[in-house]
C-alpha cells in the first residue's frame, strides 16, 4: 500500500504519469479516504509494471487499454501482436531505404569537388 509518489518513486515515473493513465482510464484512481491521500495497492503497482513494459514494446496507450482487457483472450492478444509485428517491419523497411538514401547523399559529398556547392543541399532545394 503506497501514496501516488511512493508508487511513482517505485516504479521511476513521475507522478503526473499515474495521474494521466488514471485520466486516461487505463488505470482506476482509488477512492480519497478521510485523510486525502490516495492508497495504491499491488494490484495499481502490477497495471503500471504492464503499461511501462507493454510501451518499451512500442505500444500505445489505446493498444494497451486494449490488451489490458483483453487479459485470457489469447487469440485476440496474438492477433494484435502480429498486428503490431507487421507495422515494426514497415518501419524498418522505411529505415533501411532512409539509411541508403542518407548514404548515397553523403558519398556524393566525398566525391565533391566544388567547394561552394553542397550536393546534400543541393538536393534539398
């Protein structure tokens, strides 16, 4: 049973993080008891040790809104992996043609010969 910045020390985030995901709806706020300090259990500590795993993962606040409902439903939580799978390899393929792109620019600069002419701007212009 932890205060919101205990649990945030915890768990390295900043308070306003647990505030949001609680905006968001993705976590619930505890009830305010006489005292006015918020009381989180380990259940909240376990949501947040989701959330921050699931977005080192690369996924968003509304996919993991969604596989945190999704819980026992293994197919549903494949399905949404292969999903996510698909968009990284879009990614790098888009990475790797901006890498060649990138060299190529950067080679015609060491082929250069004109000092007051930049192939690299030349080409943004």
């Amino acid at each position: 049973m932890k205060t919101i910045g205990k649990l945030a020390k915890e768990l390295d985030i900043n308070v306003e993080t647990v505030r949001f995901y609680e905006r968001k709806g993705i976590i619930v706020q505890p009830p305010r008891p006489d005292n006015g300090y918020r009381i989180y259990d380990k259940t909240h500590i376990n949501q947040l040790k989701f959330i921050l795993k699931a977005k080192a993962l690369g996924f968003t606040l509304d996919e993991i809104a969604s596989l945190m409902s999704m819980s026992g439903n293994c197919a549903d939580v494949e399905s949404m992996g292969l999903h996510k799978l698909e968009l990284i390899r879009e990614k790098i393929a888009d990475l790797q043609r901006l890498e060649q792109v990138i060299q190529d620019m950067t080679n015609s600069c060491k082929a250069n010969q004109d000092p007051n002419s930049c192939p690299i701007i030349n080409s943004l212009n």
